[in-house]
C-alpha cells in the first residue's frame, strides 16, 4: 500500500512537472522565432547555416536571418510574438529576409506582403521594409507590395506610419497612413498622395484575415492537443514500467518468505538457496 501511494504521488508530481512546459510556456519561450503554420504550392526557405533551399512544411521554425521564396501559385503564412497572436502572409512569387523579431523587422526584397499585428512587446514595432520604403506600428493590419521598384502601402486596420528610403537608408517624408487608404512611394524614395482603398482590396483583406485567424486558431490547436497527448503518453509509459517494478518486487518479497518458511537462504541474503536439514 505505502509503495502504491509513493507512485501516485510520484506521477502526480511528474505531471505538474511535465504540464508546466505546455503549450503557452514553450510559446513564451520562443517569442523570438516564427512558425510555418500555412503553405500553399511551392515555398522554400533559406536559413543563415546552410546556402540550401529547402521546401517549408507547417510547424517548421523560422529563426532571425532566414529567408523564404514563394513560387508561383504558391503563398505562406507564419505566426510570431507572443503565443503567437501575429501572422504575416506571404504571396506568390515573393522574397524576404525575416531580419529581426524584436523589435521586428522583415526586408521584402520582391513581391507582397499582408501583415496582421494583434500582440506586440510594449515600446515595439514591426516594420517591412523595401529597397525604397518602410511602413510599420505597434498593432494594425496592412500590405506591402514592392513591384518595379515602387512600394505600394495598403493600411486596412488602425495607423501604419510610412516613410521613403533614399540611397543611403535615410529616412524621408514621415507620415501617418490611416485606415482605408494606400500610399506609393516611388522608386527614388519620394512618397507620393493618399489614395482610398478600394472596395475590392478592402474585401481580399477581410478575406484573408478571416481564413488565417481560424488556421492559426486550427494550427494551435493541434499544437496543443498534440504536445497533451505526447506528455499523457510519457505519464501513462512510466506508469507501465513503475507497475512491473512493483510487480517485480511483490514477486522477489513473496519468494524470500517462501524461502524463509522452507528453511532456505536467499541468494541476497548473502547465499545461494538451499534445503534445511
């Protein structure tokens, strides 16, 4: 009886231990790197250890300096920050350069972008920069499109402030974009006038937003069913092996009686067993 309650309280013990790495803790944790939680088509992704593509698959992580390609009718998603609230989504026949998380910064060097910030460090930003533009804030939802030179800013949620790049890296022409207007900034830096959104453009946002909250809401979940079952699967093995020790024990205790009664000597007793006179 004493031995059975050691191991339950053994296995309660190795519970709360092993549940306190679960699903938001090991999240906290990797708050500096991103995850594949979507892939359409072809996506590869380049990291700073290796000069190799290599095709991107969901749930694989993406560090500071790794770079993705999408191909043609081929688009990601990934899922960073804290319990990983933000997603970026990368387009066809796009390239960028994830160059920090915090605070974050992403180069696109071709193509399009969608970002959605819901969870950031207070003080943070996140910015997408282009060879001629920047645009960031601390919690919005915009597009970045870089194509012949030129970035078009799409601000569909809150305020991105946006700047142009000269050939330096200098920043010039600092201003707020506000929800529901685009601006260009042209291929020398220059930003140019505030345009409305239109109705198509607002509606492929919500579009997206829709569809990539609930995969990241899906992808999560699995995430955590997954990391439950494996820990449940860890508990339920130990618990196996600690009942053939206990078996094990009961056995060797009832042969040393059996001995003892028949007047014999156990072997861990100091002897080999042997018949009373």
């Amino acid at each position: 009886m004493a031995r059975r309650i050691g191991i339950a309280c053994f296995l309660l013990i190795l519970s709360l231990v092993l549940f306190s790495f679960g699903p938001e803790t090991l999240q906290a944790q990797s708050a500096r790197v991103a995850e594949v939680i979507h892939v359409t088509g072809t996506v590869m992704i380049k990291t700073t250890a290796s000069p190799d593509w290599v095709n991107a698959e969901s749930g694989m992580k993406v560090k500071e300096g790794d770079t993705i390609k999408t191909e043609a009718d081929s688009s990601a998603e990934l899922a960073f920050g804290e319990k990983f609230a933000n997603v970026l989504n990368i387009f066809a026949n796009s390239q960028l350069v994830i160059s920090k998380f915090e605070p974050g910064l992403v180069k696109l060097e071709q193509g399009r972008v969608f970002t959605l910030l819901k969870k950031i460090n207070k003080g943070s930003t996140f910015e997408v920069r282009t060879p001629t533009a920047v645009a960031g804030a601390r919690g919005t939802g915009w597009g970045t499109l870089l194509k012949d030179g030129q970035t078009e800013i799409q601000d569909f949620e809150n305020i991105v402030y946006i700047a142009g790049l000269d050939p330096s890296g200098g920043l010039s022409g600092l201003k707020d974009l506000i929800e529901g207007w685009k601006a260009y900034i042209a291929q020398d830096g220059r930003p140019g006038e505030f345009l409305p959104l239109t109705g198509d453009e607002k509606k492929a946002w919500e579009k997206w937003k829709e569809e990539a909250l609930r995969r990241l809401r899906d992808y999560l979940g699995r995430q955590e069913n997954s990391g439950g079952e494996k820990e449940m699967d860890k508990l339920e093995h130990r618990a196996e092996i600690l009942d053939r020790v206990e078996s094990e024990s009961d056995r060797t205790d009832e042969n040393k009686r059996d001995r003892r009664n028949s007047g014999g000597t156990s072997s861990e007793d100091g002897g080999y067993p042997t018949r009373g006179n």
